[in-house]
C-alpha cells in the first residue's frame, strides 16, 4: 500500500502515529492523486495506495496517570513532529490521523476525550482514529481481512477480527499473563539458569552461564531483578539468550517449543473460521528465528487448521496510516468499537 516516491498530484496527506514503550513514532503519507498509477494494482483490503513521506520518532514514551494515557504529553510529543512532516513535504492539510496506542484499550479514556479538539485545533484534523496498538499491529500486518495477528514483543497480545467485531485474547502482562512473549521467555529461562544454580531438575547449563555472563552471580539475580521498574524489558533481554542455546540445549528448546504453544492457544481463541482466515505473527519475536518460528508454525497447523500463515506485510506504524488512509477515503471496513478502534470524526 506504502510506495516511496513524489506524487506530481495535489498534495492530499494522512497520519499514522504509533505510540508504546520505546516511544512515539510518527509517519506522513501522501495520496495520490486520482488517474491511472494511483491504486494500480493494488488489493482493497490494503487501502488505498500512499506515497511515504517521512517518518520522526522520539525516544521517550508518552506518560500514563490516574487518568490513563496523558493525551496533553501525547500531543507535545505530536504535533511538533507533524508539523515538521510537514513543512519538509509541502504538506498545508491533513485528511485523516490514525493514532494506535499501547493501552489505549484500558487506559485510554481521556485520550478519547480530549486528543481530538486537540488535534482539530492545532492541525484542522477533521478525522481522527483512536486505535489499540494491537489494532494497528493487524492493519499493518493484515490489512482488511478475517484472521488473527499475534502480537510478540515484551509482551504477548492476539487480536482477531471477522471484521463484524474484534476478540482479543491475553495482553494481560507479565504479572498475570503475556503468555510466550518476550519476558515470559526470558523468565522461564532465568528459572532453568538458577535451577542449574541449586542443582533442581529442569535446569540448564547453557542458560546458567549465559544468565550469569550478562546479569552477574546467579546468586545476584534478585537483588538485581526486583528492584526495577523495567522487569518486564529486561526479561525479555534474555529471550535470545534463549533461542541462542535452543539448538544444542533441549532446557531452552524447550521453552521455545511451550511459548510457541502459548501463542498458539491465543491466537486459536480469536482467530474466525472460514478459509479465507490469515494468521502472521509481528513484533520483536518474530526475530527469534526458527528455534521459536518451526515449533510456532507446528502448532498454529494443529490448532488453527484451517488459518492460512502469512508474514506481516507492514508494521504498527503501517497499519496507522493504513486506517488513517481508509478514514480519509471512507473505506474504513474494520470494525469499529470504542476501546479497539474509535472513529472520533469521519467527516
């Protein structure tokens, strides 16, 4: 749907931003105008075609409070990004913004509330979509179309949709769930490291010493663990520790082999029947390489026979401006819901 490139047309543009732990990312899209290249060749259920623009992130994660997401920082951290976007690229109006942003589901209240007349009055946005990053995660991966996306970072989240109405299955974090994501790995292999430590059964050499070339004296460990306010980033750090050993350690491929179960059982609980049904997998995880990616596929094959598993074709970001693409052209076919995907102007 993104193509690089200058469009000679009227320079009518889209926003995708996307919002999580590592910071704010921000992408300007062009739409080309209308004629004979514009959409060539493209699947509807991508959206319409868009020339990439430019892209500006910031390192700093927007704040959550009482009142969940903060929309005032959000916005600090925005508009000034945008605004540069699009000064560089002749840019004087914008069509459509779609923000997707890490808890916007549970904690996105006042964003809701206030991110809109915010973006009306600072950018004359007249359409503006609010999106759970999960939702972003499967525009990009999927576009429009029935399946589910797995969502393997840190954390671990599935979303599916028939594009009647979205389910979503874990996301819980690492305290209570997040099943197979990143800290959830790194965890259980930290577990093998120091059960190899106390000489308990289930523990693992390989794991020990690399636990202990990276984080110190097993011993240490919690001294220097349960103190921080990261657990869950630096968990996930040793995750490929874990896929490193998987190939000689059957401890650590082991691991591998229950996480790839894990994601399976969630996506197996929001994926819609149907063979037209898609399943990809995004997000760090995904780099783990095959020590996580060959058991993944054995059990998406047993327990979703019937999802056809595709790579991701995009990234959250991606997906941003493939909504915001769809809102500016009216197309918007996944399905709206006020903690998924809300649609605070289309008009």
């Amino acid at each position: 749907m993104t193509r690089a490139g200058a469009d000679r047309g009227p320079r009518r543009a889209v926003l995708g931003v996307d919002s999580g732990g590592s910071g704010l990312r921000v992408a300007l899209g062009l739409i080309p105008s209308p004629g004979p290249a514009a959409g060539s060749g493209a699947d509807s259920a991508d959206g319409p075609d868009l020339v990439a623009a430019g892209r500006s992130r910031t390192e700093e994660p927007v704040r959550t409070g009482p009142r969940g997401i903060d929309p005032g920082h959000l916005a600090e951290q925005l508009l000034p990004r945008a605004r540069d976007l699009m000064a560089r690229t002749g840019v004087t109006e914008l069509s459509a913004v779609a923000v997707g942003a890490a808890g916007m589901a549970t904690l996105g209240d006042a964003l809701r509330a206030e991110l809109p007349a915010a973006l009306a009055r600072d950018l004359g946005v007249r359409r503006l979509a609010l999106a759970a990053d999960a939702v972003t995660a499967y525009a990009g991966a999927l576009g429009a179309r029935p399946g589910a996306v797995i969502a393997a970072g840190t954390g671990l989240i599935a979303v599916g949709t028939d594009l009647g109405s979205w389910r979503r299955a874990d996301g819980w974090g690492h305290l209570l769930g997040d099943c197979g994501g990143g800290a959830w790995i790194g965890r259980a292999g930290l577990e093998a490291a120091l059960r190899e430590h106390d000489g308990r059964t289930g523990g693992s050499a390989a794991l020990l010493a690399r636990a202990e070339a990276l984080l110190g004296p097993a011993a240490a460990l919690p001294g220097r663990l349960y103190p921080r306010p990261d657990r869950p980033a630096v968990l996930a750090s040793f995750a490929p520790e874990v896929a490193a050993c998987a190939a000689g350690d059957p401890v650590a491929a082991g691991i591998l082999r229950a996480a790839a179960g894990h994601m399976a059982d969630s996506a197996a609980a929001v994926c819609p029947g149907g063979r037209d049904a898609r399943i990809a997998l995004t997000g760090g995880l995904s780099r783990l390489g095959d020590a996580l990616l060959v058991p993944l596929r054995e059990e998406l094959a047993r327990r979703v026979p019937h999802a056809r598993q595709v790579p991701p074709s995009g990234d959250p970001l991606d997906g941003a401006l493939r909504i915001a693409a769809d809102l500016a052209a009216g197309t918007l076919t996944l399905p709206r819901d006020t903690r998924m995907l809300h649609v605070a102007a289309d008009g």
